[in-house]
C-alpha cells in the first residue's frame, strides 16, 4: 500500500515541518489544523493561512530521499530542473521541467537518476532555472 504523508512550509517561521499529522479538516476539504515537528526540535501547531501542506509523492530520488510535491529535483542524464506538482487533468504527480514540452509525468523511469536539489520555499533561487 501506497504510504501517505505530508510536510509542511510555515509561512510564519520560514522554515520546513517534518512529519505532519493532519488533526482536523472541514467539510469542504479544508484542513484546518495540523501539528508537525520543526527542524530545530521543537513542536509546530499550524492553522489555515499560515502554511502550506504538501503531500509525498510516493517516490524516492537516487539517494534515497522522500520526494514531496514542491521540490526541485534534477535529472541526472539531462541535468535539467523540474519542479514537482499534482496535476488534476491527469491524476498524477507531473515534473514540470525548463522546457514545458519535457513535462512528464513521473514514473519509475528516470528516478535512479533524479537528485533532490531543493523545494520552491527554501530554494527559490532554483525557480530562476525554471522559467
């Protein structure tokens, strides 16, 4: 079975929680509360508006890391940037890449190549690349 997970950005402090446990969501799907672990230890309870969740894609990258949605990984043979997003027309996790006609949709394919380089939120400087 698929393991499902999340991380989290907080806004407030700037700084990435790992793991998240989703305490509470509305009826519209709205989560509206959830408590994580900060890098520094201590513990993080997030609200709606001060966050943003993202969920794990299932998929590890050459080493072995968790790959979530937001990050920006490389690839290994092309060494292009790609910036990992849900996308709803298909139903799967997508990498958007440089060159938008090298969108794919991931798969077991290109992954004992892929290197996490970063996320949207601690390495935005990546996102020049992928303009």
């Amino acid at each position: 079975m698929r393991e499902i997970k999340f991380r989290a950005w907080d806004k407030e402090h700037c700084e990435m929680c790992y793991p998240v446990q989703v305490l509470s969501w509305t009826e519209s799907s709205e989560i509206e509360d959830f408590e994580g672990v900060r890098p520094s230890g201590g513990a993080a309870c997030l609200y709606s508006g001060e966050f943003e969740l993202m969920q794990y894609t299932g998929l590890k990258d050459k080493n072995g890391k968790d790959v979530y949605e937001s990050d920006v990984i490389q690839s290994g043979r092309t060494k292009l940037y790609y910036v990992i997003k849900w996308e709803d027309e298909s139903a799967s996790w997508i990498a958007l890449c440089t060159d938008t006609s090298k969108d794919y949709c991931l798969g077991s394919y290109g992954w004992r190549e892929a290197e996490i380089v970063g996320n949207i939120y601690e390495s935005p400087e990546l996102l020049e690349e992928i303009k």
